[in-house]
C-alpha cells in the first residue's frame, strides 16, 4: 500500500508523489504525468544561476499573460549521464520548474524562447535523500551511492538518465533538502 505524501514543503507546493516501498537509504515513489516550465542548459555552464534566472523570469511575469506563478519544488535537474562524468555540467541538461496545480492545463506560453513547457509521463522513481549545499562532487557521490543500495538490493533500474531534486532556496542555510532520483526498470 503506497503513503500519499502531503503536497507541501516549507510552505511551497511539491510535486505530488505516492511512496510505494521504503528500503535502508531509499524510497521507490511513483510520480503521475506532471506539467513543468523547463530550460535546457547547454554543456560547459558550470553555473545553475542563468537557466534557474530564466525560470524564475517565467514564473514572474516573462509569459505571453504576464501571469505570476507561484514557486515550487522541486527545482528538478534532469541528466542524461556518462560513465565518466555522471554529473558534470559539461553535459547538456534540463532544469524545470513543477507547474502548480492553479495553472495545470493552462501555463501561459513563455515569452522567452529558452523557455518551454513539459509534460513527464509518470514514473517510478529511486529516490535518495541528502542534505547540506550541493554540488557536482556530491551529486555524483550520491549517485554512485543509490546506484550501489540499489545494486546491492537487486533493484532493477535504468541507467544513464537521473535528476537532481532541490527544495529549499538559497537564503535557506541549514535543513536543506536534496534528493537524487533513478528511474526504476
């Protein structure tokens, strides 16, 4: 029987998710389709800032309705990972807002081209949850680490794709909240 998380984080509405089983270091959650404003990074931007600058210029006000969207979490990295550098921002990836339920079926279109609406399908996910900054170096130690719990545990799962959850804002010092997710097999 899978536990229905509340769909509130620090007073942010969060992507809602079903915890379907809970193991030593990690869950396995399944995700519904979901709407998300997104950009894509392109390889070499070692900074977050611009595509999160171009994001955060969409929810307030940078759409054709010059509508103010409320912030969500996660702020959710998607990567198509390498062997050799499973992280690394010298690949491409996309970062993506998750469109509040207010505005579900009806985001406005953004008015800067970088910037586009997405639909996940749903999805069972691997999920580790991590605190403190994050960064490159952890995100991979992370990754390494589920990848082996869930190696370990005989858990099938597909590798190469994986994202990065961040919930908390920067201004937020302790407590932070960030999660690495595998899709399940």
């Amino acid at each position: 029987m899978a536990d229905i998380v509340l769909n509130r984080h620090r007073g942010y509405e969060m992507a809602p998710y079903s915890v379907m089983e809970k193991k030593d270091g990690y869950e396995k959650r399944e995700y519904a389709s979901l709407q998300w404003s997104s950009t894509t990074a392109e390889p070499g931007k070692k900074s977050l800032g611009g595509p999160f600058r171009k994001l955060f210029n969409y929810i307030t006000g940078s759409n054709e309705q010059n509508a103010k969207i409320s912030m969500t979490v996660p702020v959710l990295m998607s990567y198509d990972g390498s062997e050799d550098k499973p992280t690394s921002r010298d690949n491409k990836y996309q970062m993506s807002f998750y469109t509040p339920k207010d505005f579900h079926d009806k985001a406005p279109q953004p008015t800067n081209a970088d910037v586009y609406l997405s639909t996940t399908p749903g999805m069972s996910v691997y999920v580790s949850t991590y605190s403190g900054w994050t960064n490159e170096q952890k995100e991979k130690q992370e990754l390494q680490k589920l990848e082996s719990s869930l190696q370990k545990d005989g858990m099938p799962y597909q590798k190469g794709k994986f994202y990065i959850a961040g919930y908390d804002s920067p201004f937020r010092l302790w407590g932070r909240r960030n999660e690495v997710w595998i899709l399940a097999d």
